[in-house]
C-alpha cells in the first residue's frame, strides 16, 4: 500500500541514511550524526541556541517552493538568529515530521537545501530526527560559537546610538503578496520569499564593531525594532528618507497599486540584521544608518510619529 | 471568533510570557529565553546536543496524557538521550505547534511538566519557538555537558563485556496497550506510558565506571541492542533468565493473555539505559547484567537465537 519513491516505502532508517550523508563534517563537529546525541564543540565554553518552527501551509507551501528552497529557508532563519547574537553558527539539528507518502526526493532535496544554506557560514547538520505526521513540520536548532564576545542582546541600545541595518527589507513580504494573487513575478521578490539571503558575515562584524544591540528582522523593521526598544527601555526612531525601497519592491509595489515603504516597514522574513551602534562607530561594511535612539518610554517612530508596524507577526492570527 | 481562555485569545506573545514564566534560570544560563538565541554554559568547551518530535495520535494523545504528563514525557525522552551519552543535561529548547484554539492552560501545564521533569536533572528550559499549526506538534532539543569525559557512544562495546541495564523495561509498551483497548488500568504500567522514569542518575555513573557504550532504549530492548551491535560490530547476547519481568508487566500480561518478555524485549519508550562493561568493572548502582558481548557478524541474540525485536519502531509504520 506504501507508494514507491515514497518516505513510507525507504522506511524511517533508509531515509535517515539517505539523508544524513548529504551533510559534511566540520572541525566543530566531534561527533556526528547516529548516536543518541551528537557533540559539537564550544570553544570559548559557551553556546548559542535557539530553534524556530515551520509549519507546512503557514511558513511554507510545497507548490511555492521547492523542497531545496525550503530547506535553504529553514536553516537560514536559524542560522539568522545565531548570527544576530554576533555568534558564528557551528551545527544544526533537524527534526522533521513528514507524510509516509511524501516522496523520498523531497526530503532529500530539503536536506540538500539545508546542506547548502549551512555552507555558507561553514556549519553543517550534526542530528535530529525524523518522525510521521500528516502535515509537514521542521523544526531547526542552531547552535553557535561566541567566540570570546558577549552575546549582542536586543538589551543594549543607548540613547544617542545610531540605529542601522544591513540586508533586505521587505522583499520577502512582496514575494508573498505576489505567490498570494497568483503570479509568479517579479521573480526578485519571489526569489527573496522562497529563499532569504540573510545578511551572515554582517552579524559578526557588527559584534566586532561594538554594536550595543541586535536583531535578526523576522517580524518586521518596526515590529523587530520595537522589541529592541522595550528590551533596552528605548525608543527606536527611524527616518523614512534613509529606507528607501529596493528597486525590486518599488517593481512589485507598482504592480499591486501598494506603498512600498509598507512592505520596508512591515515586512518580515528576510532576516535583515538591525542593530545599534555608539554614535563614534564606524560602521561595519553592509550597514547603513535607518535612525537613532533617542530616550523616552519604550516605542518605535517613524519620521517622529509613534508607528505600530504590522504589530507583530502573531503566529495564531492566521 | 476565538474562543475565550484559548492560545489565540491569549495571543503568540502573551502565550510566551505566560510559559517562559515557568522556567527558572540555573548556573548553566547564561543567556536565558527572550533574545534571538539563549547562550549556556558548555564548561569543557563541547556541548551534546539531541533532538526528538512529538506529534500528537502518535506520540502521545490528550484525552490519554494530561498536558503535564505530555510536558514530562517530552523532556524525559530527550534528557535521556544526554544522559545515554554520560553527560549532564543542561538546558532544553522547545518548539511548540499548536491550534488557536488549544486552551491556553493546556500550553502553560505543558511548560509545568517541562519545567518539573528539567528539575530532576537540574536543567531547564533557555528557549524555544511558539507557531500556529492544525496539529499539536512538540519539538524538543537537549543540551548536555560532557563535565570533560568522553561520550559514551554506541561504537565502544568489545568481546568480553557484560551487558546491562538501568531502569524499566516494557512497562510504558504495556501500558500503551492497556490505553489501546480502552482500560485506565493496571495503574502502573499507564501511568509509566504517561510518563516515562529514565534512570537519570545511571548514565554518569555509567560513564564514571567505564562503560564502553551506551544507548537509552527507546525503540525497543532488541531493537536498540542492535544499534550497538551494528555501530561496535559485536554480537549481543542476551540471557532471558536475567530478564525477568516486573510485577507490572507480570499483572498487566496476565489481564491480556500476552508473555510479558515480548514486552520486555521489543517495548520502547521507558527510556532504560542498555550498557556495556568491562568484565572486570564492579557495575554502578541501578545497573543489573542481561548478557554479553560477543565476537561475530553483527546481531541480537536472545538465549543464543536470534532475535528480530519489533526490526525497530519505523515512525512510517503507522
């Protein structure tokens, strides 16, 4: 009754061998994957954690992308959070629950995706676990190296620090509307939703900098900013002029009749870093200045106007 | 439209401040929940890291498991996946999927459970992720430190060692059957199905005193025999006469008909640690011989017959 090709047919311990040979060993790796857990290596006796869900149909559609891209995806919103720590990501571990008759190159093609995703910041996958379920779901958790820096929390911001960012805005939350009405075009922007190019060798480097607090821009620029301001006690005050839409979103913006500085506001998942630096700093390649922190009860502003962003992204509201 | 007392009600970031609540800090914390990542303390300068999913009808089901039990159940399973490796859990991260509609108590008696299970070993919860989903699906990862061993592995087990076990075997197997044909009792066996008792304490000791490998039996006495024959290249030979079953499973078996050594043999999920010694080695507290290691093509031999176990818990499988 099991379809050919199918996870179901390869059997839980095929698929795991399947898989797991798609992912390279590293120096942080002194014990790999096949053991009741693995052992990465912490060099200055810390380690970075975190871990994010993806739930199929509400993170992620199989008819949007493709199961490499979702991969790509998943470890690189992980890899996201560590980096925006100012860590270096070392290792991830992947649980994956999946359909018996999901098609066994899917979840290959997905760890393909998550090999790739890891390469560019020279971690891999060292565990997980692959479990059935009627509805696709991955969870990631990505560990990193601190390197002998303090971690840059969301609780560091001072008034009169420049507030900065590097990477993408809003291009992810384009591509949605896009996917959503049913195009398939401008393909940056859908691009930029199945994969995000999230911003890597930014984080450490605004670490090194001296930035005094950091967030990976998942929710939203106001919706991220506005956690900054409430963990540092701060306001967050942007200034339009310096967000100026990528040429992409301007595209998308036109097409669909939208302001395309909602999407540079609002947009989350494609994990910009935003984070705050003494005013002196020169600031690391890939930032540029959005705004300053000024003192004052907790709250984000948009040209000296209290914005609530998207409010943000509840994962129960849709 | 949402249901008053509900997760949606209370909405994604209440429902984080209302579990993060639950989870004290410890001197592994460096850097606990509310940032992008959680940093712990890795003392030898490697971390274990493990992760396995729940999925609820599979895993566990509500109307058999209090949310608590679910919470203890989930954590226990990835503690002790740590303590196989001889190390000391630290810190756990959670995924939680979860319906809008799942009130809200129980998502904070999950934490409870997480939060009581964690106190056992001294860990706690640093982190974790919260998203929408059709289906309850619990993602757990567990971070442990080696306090400077080297990790008990599958691979170490050598001709000449005893074989032996920590903790119960077949008690949560027969208790999912009770549960399966729609009685509450023999108490014992349920409420060990509900929630497991892993032998914490054993798998240090088991490291101290020199075992060569070690695997927390969760597929299965056989099943997981076989991964340590297959990853040491031996034979294990297990001794039935040294695998008697306890009052539990003796009552439990007598009520259905069945011989309780089938459940003794091939039940997962209580989470026993299987262990091999030196012959030499006075064996730690907890740990009772089941058998030897022999040379030979890998296999699991029960009484000198091979035994097929249950081939394993293929998670496709059903």
């Amino acid at each position: 009754m099991t379809n050919p090709g199918s996870v179901g047919a390869l059997g839980e311990f095929g698929l795991v061998a399947a898989v797991v040979g798609r992912f390279p060993s590293t120096p942080d790796v002194l014990l790999g994957p096949g053991d009741d857990a693995a052992v990465v290596a912490a060099p200055d006796s810390r380690v970075a954690a975190s871990m994010d869900l993806l739930v199929e149909g509400r993170h992620f559609r199989r008819d949007w992308s493709s199961a490499v891209d979702i991969g790509r995806k998943a470890a690189a919103q992980n890899l996201a959070d560590i980096v925006a720590m100012g860590a270096r990501p070392t290792a991830l571990l992947v649980g994956l629950a999946i359909p018996a008759d999901l098609p066994a190159a899917w979840a290959t093609d997905l760890a393909d995706g998550l090999a790739q995703e890891c390469a560019l910041v020279g971690a891999t996958v060292v565990g997980g676990d692959v479990v059935g379920s009627d509805l696709v779901v991955i969870a990631v958790t990505a560990l990193g190296d601190l390197e002998g820096r303090d971690p840059v929390t969301r609780a560091g911001a001072r008034p009169g620090d420049v507030v900065a960012v590097a990477g993408r805005l809003g291009w992810a939350a384009a591509g949605l509307m896009v996917l959503g009405r049913g195009f398939r075009s401008p393909r940056a922007v859908v691009d930029a939703h199945r994969v995000p190019h999230p911003p890597y060798a930014a984080g450490r480097a605004a670490s090194l900098a001296g930035a005094t607090s950091m967030i990976d821009v998942s929710d939203g620029l106001v919706a991220d900013a506005r956690h900054i301001a409430q963990a540092s006690g701060v306001v967050v005050a942007l200034e339009s002029v310096r967000l100026l839409p990528d040429q992409p979103i301007i595209d998308a913006a036109a097409a669909f009749n939208m302001d395309p500085l909602a999407w540079v506001l609002t947009g989350g998942d494609d994990h910009a870093l935003l984070a705050t630096f003494p005013a002196e700093v020169t600031l690391p390649e890939g930032f540029t200045i959005v705004g300053q922190i000024l003192s004052g009860e907790p709250e984000v502003l948009v040209d000296g106007s209290r914005h609530e962003g998207s409010g943000g992204h509840d994962h129960f509201g849709h």
